[in-house]
C-alpha cells in the first residue's frame, strides 16, 4: 500500500502532525509513506527513518503555482498511490490531493472554494479547536481506525553533517532568541528585546539573536542593530541550519512560532511569548518552558497583524522574561536530553 501525507502549511505545522504520521507506519508497518511538504518544513522530516521519501514543493503565500510545479505533480501522479491524507485539507491541498492522483483521497470537510467537494472522495469532521493541534491530526487517521496515544511525542532531530557548521556560529552555549513569526502580531516589540539583551547581559547570560530569511524578519534584525550596535546576531540559516544551531542553545527565547516547537521537540528549555492566539491549539509539548501571555487583545485569532492600539504581546516586560528563563534554566534539561512528552 502506498500512502501520500500532504501537510502543505507552515512549520510549526509540519513539526506537529509528526505524531500522526509516526501512528499511520504503526498502523501500516509494510506500507510506502511519502510525505509532501514545503521546501522550507522538510528539513524537520528528514530525520525520520520510518517516512520512505519526501517530497518537496516550493510554497509562496497565497499562490498555489500550479504550471511551476507541474513536473513534481507528475512525478507524484506516476507513484500511483493508493491513499493522499491532507492533514490541512485548505483550498491549495486539495487541489494537490486532486492532482497527485491517489484513488482514495481523504480530506477535512473545511469550507472552501465551490470545487473543493470533488477534490477529496472522502471527507472527514474536524476536531473542535480546543484540542491540540497534534491531537487534531489525527481526526483525518479516525477512517483508519487510528487514534491518538495518551502522550504525544514529537522526535525530530538536526543534521549531523551541520554539527561544525553550527558550533562556528555559536561556539558557546548562548541563548538563542529568535525575533520573528509567521504572523506580524507574534513579534514582540524590538524595544523589549533590546531592553532584555541589556538586562539578561547585566545577570551574565551571553544572548545571540536570529531572524528569519523574509524581509520582514530582516528588518526587525536591522531595527535592533541600530538601537544595540553590539548585539550578536546570527546570519539568517536555514531551517536545517537553524535546528543545529539551536540544538547547541542553552535556551531560546521566541513567541509563538516555529522555533519554539523545534526546541520542544529537540529538548532545548524555552521561554515563549503568546499573543491573542489559541493557546490551547497551539501550546509546546514540552515540559522544560516557561509561558507568558500577552494580556487580551481585541485580535482575532487567524489575524497576521495586531490591530489593538497596543500591540498583544508590548504588556510582556523584558523583566518578566528574564524572570522566567532563570526558572527554566534552573530547573535544567530534560534527563536524556531529547524530546518532550505531555498529555495534550
């Protein structure tokens, strides 16, 4: 039997629908399990010995460039798969499912465009929001009778080969605090990063900044440049750069984001930063963290920007964040330094 695993979204996504995938090789130990993902999110998957090919598509927002990609849509038609499982099931998943060709095409009954009902030849109810995301995934796996474990784990692991590229980078167990987020309204204000360099150096910890690659993000790098010309801030990795590096952390400091699921999936302690979103949707499976919520914002959930007059996350004070990363050092790593468990 061959099964397509499509999750086409963002990286915090790919990390958590891990669980599911890991449940459908427990299922169907004999299969063939290929995973399509974003060109950015494989990296996470690459790990994984149990996936028996990934395949990776360039993803811009908003477009699905369809005539692009054709020649990997074909690729993926001429594999004949028995079964595609689009854990997002969003109006560019199930057009991939329709097109990748599986003879059983299984989706979320989400609301979309009128030929989104054609894509999939089964639809199934998704899971109410107030689960965890990682739970949610395995709504779409109930048609296999597949269900979730008691305790979620997420194992993901950085690139070996990386290890010396990283230890350049940072040769010292910093910590590591990333700056930017999908959604602009997860950025916590420059100003209260600059404020906690200088006040996490005064308590002697060493403190490394990242960003990532997109302009936006770039530009919160260059805004805290010009207010903190000493700052150390790191060149824009890669995700499998950026896993190495983190892996050598000592603790990260991020909002809601990407990075803070790698570093629970990767046993790094982690301070994070919430916004008006939903916590419990969206919360680490990790243990070692501390959270801090920004107080309630008029922002809706699926909004990128804040459009409060004051943004979600500027009632955090740099304080409080240094208060939290002295508890979650001091509480120390995981035992075996790996990844988390916890009931979600």
């Amino acid at each position: 039997m061959k099964i397509l695993a499509i999750q086409f979204k963002s990286l915090g996504d790919a990390v958590l629908v891990v669980p599911a995938l890991e449940a459908i090789r427990v299922r169907f130990p004999s299969c063939q399990l290929h995973v399509l993902v974003s060109d950015r999110a494989a990296p996470l998957l690459q790990s994984l010995p149990w996936i028996n090919r990934i395949w990776i598509m360039p993803r811009v927002r908003s477009r699905a460039r369809i005539k692009q990609n054709w020649p990997l849509i074909r690729a993926l038609r001429a594999e004949r798969f028995d079964y595609s499982v689009d854990f997002a099931s969003n109006d560019r998943g199930a057009v991939l499912s329709l097109l990748c060709g599986a003879r059983e095409r299984i989706g979320l009954d989400y609301p979309g465009f009128w030929g989104k009902r054609f894509c999939f030849t089964q639809r199934v109810t998704p899971a109410p929001i107030s689960q965890h995301e990682a739970r949610r995934n395995f709504r779409i796996l109930s048609v296999w009778n597949i269900t979730p474990p008691e305790l979620l784990e997420v194992k993901i692991k950085p690139d070996p080969s990386l290890a010396g590229v990283a230890k350049i980078h940072l040769p010292e167990k910093n910590i590591l605090c990333h700056m930017g987020a999908g959604m602009p309204k997860k950025q916590w204000p420059v100003q209260h990063w600059a404020a906690f360099y200088q006040q996490a150096s005064a308590s002697g910890f060493k403190l490394a900044f990242t960003a990532g690659e997109n302009a936006r993000e770039q530009a919160l790098v260059v805004e805290l440049k010009a207010l903190l010309p000493e700052a150390p801030i790191l060149p824009a990795f890669n995700i499998a750069e950026f896993l190495a590096v983190l892996s050598r952390a000592q603790a990260l400091v991020a909002g809601d984001t990407g990075p803070m699921h790698f570093a629970a999936s990767l046993g790094v302690p982690f301070v994070a930063l919430f916004c008006a979103s939903l916590f419990a949707q969206w919360k680490p499976l990790a243990q070692n963290c501390s959270i801090l919520h920004g107080t309630p914002c008029t922002c809706e959930g699926a909004w990128h920007d804040c459009r409060s007059t004051s943004h979600c996350l500027a009632s955090i004070e740099p304080s409080q964040v240094l208060e939290r990363l002295i508890s979650v050092l001091a509480a120390g790593r995981h035992a075996d330094g790996g990844p988390q468990k916890l009931g979600a």
